[in-house]
C-alpha cells in the first residue's frame, strides 16, 4: 500500500524543509483516512494540524484537570423496559467548546496512547458508580465500559479493570467490558488470552457494533464473549421499506446458536422494538427508551423504576 503526498513549488514556497513538510502533511492526511492514494498540500490542512495538536495537548491534561465526565445509557428489556445494564460512555467537558463526543476524540486519543489513561479513568468512575447503585439498593445492574485496541493491547490493561473493582469493591460480576471484533483481532492470540483470563475472573465480555465492519464467523467461536451486540445500522433497516429481515434473524439465530445474550442497539421506534421481540431478542439500548444522561439522572430514573416495582409488590399483597 502506497500513501502518497504532493506539495508544489511556487513563488511563495521554494524552500525545500517547507515543501517537505508540506508533502508529509499531505501524505498524513492519506494515511489518516486509511486508504492507498495520494493527495495534495493544501493550506487548511495547517489549521487542521495545529487544531490536532491543540486536541492532542488538551486531551493529555482532561484527566488531571477533571474535564471528563461519564454519561449513562440503560440497556432495557425489550418486553418491560426495566433496566438490565447501563452503558458508561465517555464525554469530554472541553473549556470553551462544551461537551465533546467521543467519536470526536477517542480515535485520537487512540492514536496517541492518551485512551490508556482515559480508559482508566473511565474504568474506574463508571465501577464506582455501579456499586454506589449497589449499595443503595437502587439497582443490581451491571455497567458495560467500552475498551479500545489500545487498551487491550496495553500489558497494564487486566491490572488496571482489577483495580477499578478492588477500588470501588465492585463485584466482578458487576462490570462488563465491550470490545470490537477489529480490535480484538489487532493481536489476536495475546488479546484472546487475556479476555480468557478476564473472563475467568466471572467477568463477561460483550461484543460491540456486531455486524459492522469486519465479521468472522470462525473468530466468534473463538472469542471468550457473552453478550453479542447488534450494530445500529441493522437495527434501523429493520423499518425501511426494502429491507431484508433475514440478515438481523440471522445473527439472532447465530448468537442463540453460540449460547450468546444479545443486545440490539440504536432502537428508535417502536416498530422496531416489536420486531426485535418477534425475533426473541430480548435486551435493547436506543434513544426510544432513554439517551445516555448525566450520572445523577441515571441515579434517579433507576430509583424511580424500584419504586414502580415496589408500588406493583405492595398491590400485589
Ligand atoms: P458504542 O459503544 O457503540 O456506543 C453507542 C453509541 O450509540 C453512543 O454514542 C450512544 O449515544 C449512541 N446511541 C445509543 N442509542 C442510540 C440511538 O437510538 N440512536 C442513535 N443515533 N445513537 C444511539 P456515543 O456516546 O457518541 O459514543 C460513540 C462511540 O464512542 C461508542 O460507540 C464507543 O465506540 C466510543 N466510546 C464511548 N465511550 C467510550 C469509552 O469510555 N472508551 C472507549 N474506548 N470508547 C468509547
Ligand atoms: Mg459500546
Ligand atoms: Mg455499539
């Protein structure tokens, strides 16, 4: 694979470091979209570069500067909407530029090395919370913390999630960490043996965005994974006109197949929560039952949701 880059002499530029690096900006930009090409300089890709550094800068100092926060989305059962997990996704309270999404800073993040920290941090926030819903009696659920390539690869990484539990004195039981297929397979056999050992510990792994990218039925037998998760976009085509129902029956059919629980993401209408309980998929996560919120929303929906059942206990007597 070639990533070329191109930058032109003109009048303003016949220095050769200056072309140089012009032609290394280009080619950046080449890898950075992940494909054999090539491109030319042009001068915003100079603003892009220092707003990237500027990230990168920032992004090291979140952790120390308390910038980060964890929000919180319900994973429900699809028959009585009760809460059965909660997944803690990262956002960044960047000063000036309100809350930042993770998909704007974890791939650089990634790239850097600074999602170890970052996925520490989270690892052990979101364990803290889980518990304090333990102990109050508000909720047994478990919390799922997304885990990147990076952190798998990281020799830190399983004594990092037993921190996180010994800290907050979460039962291991109590936490579930998702990965990608693509990032368990960056180095397969160390990753596999780690989630194995993981996975020993009474600790389940769930498979994110499953469907999406790349999918290995060979790998999946492999894989130490518990919870399959079906990616948002098969979840949506279930209610476009063309779609073809057979592809998400399939991966229901194949995960019942494996033994695996599974989670549709991304449920936005109710049509399509309906199929997915025609298709005996029991658990969902998607805006039509709650976005992902601050944690004390959390706390109080869920506190909310025990008192529902308690009032349903006391008539039940
Ligand atoms: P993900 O793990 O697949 O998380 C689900 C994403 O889908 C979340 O986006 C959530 O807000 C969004 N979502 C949930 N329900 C719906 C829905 O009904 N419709 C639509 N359109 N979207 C829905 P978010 O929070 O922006 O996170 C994006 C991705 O960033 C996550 O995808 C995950 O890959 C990554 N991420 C988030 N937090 C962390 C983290 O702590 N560590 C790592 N490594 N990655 C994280
Ligand atoms: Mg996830
Ligand atoms: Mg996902």
């Amino acid at each position: 694979m070639a990533s070329v880059g191109i930058a032109l002499s003109t009048n303003s530029t016949r220095d050769e470091a200056e072309l140089l690096r012009r032609a290394d900006m280009a080619m950046y930009r080449v890898k950075q979209q992940g494909r054999n090409g090539c491109e030319f300089f042009d001068p915003a890709m100079d603003d892009q570069a220092a707003e990237r550094l500027d990230m990168v800068n920032a992004l090291r100092r979140a952790v120390e500067r308390d910038e980060l926060v964890v929000h919180y989305q319900p994973i429900v059962d699809l028959e009585t909407t009760a809460v059965r997990a909660v997944e803690a996704l990262l956002r960044w309270n960047r000063p000036g530029r309100g809350l930042v999404s993770p998909v704007e800073f974890i791939p650089l993040a990634e790239e850097t090395g600074a999602i170890v920290s970052l996925g520490e941090w989270v690892l052990n926030e979101a364990c803290a919370e889980a518990q304090c819903w333990a102990k109050s009696g508000l909720s047994e659920a478990p919390v799922t913390v997304n885990v990147s390539a990076r952190q798998l690869l990281d020799p830190r990484f399983e004594s990092a999630v037993a921190k996180a539990l010994t800290f907050s004195g979460l039962n291991s039981a109590g936490l579930i960490l998702e990965v990608t297929e693509s990032s368990v397979m960056q180095n397969a056999d160390v990753t596999i043996a780690k989630l194995d050992r993981i996975s020993a510990t009474g600790m389940r792994i769930a498979l994110d965005d499953f469907g999406e990218g790349y999918s290995s039925l060979a790998h999946l037998r492999e894989l130490p994974i518990d919870i399959l998760k079906i990616a948002r976009p098969f979840v949506r085509e279930l209610t476009e006109d063309d779609h073809d129902p057979a592809l998400v029956r399939g991966i229901i059919d194949l995960a019942r197949s494996l033994g695996l629980r599974l989670v549709a993401e991304g449920i936005e209408y109710p049509e399509q929560q309906a199929i997915l309980r025609a298709f005996d998929c029991r658990l969902g996560q998607g805006f039509l039952f709650a976005r992902p919120m601050a944690a004390m929303d959390l706390r109080a929906m869920l506190a909310e949701q025990r008192g529902a059942l308690q009032r349903l206990g006391d008539k039940a007597r």
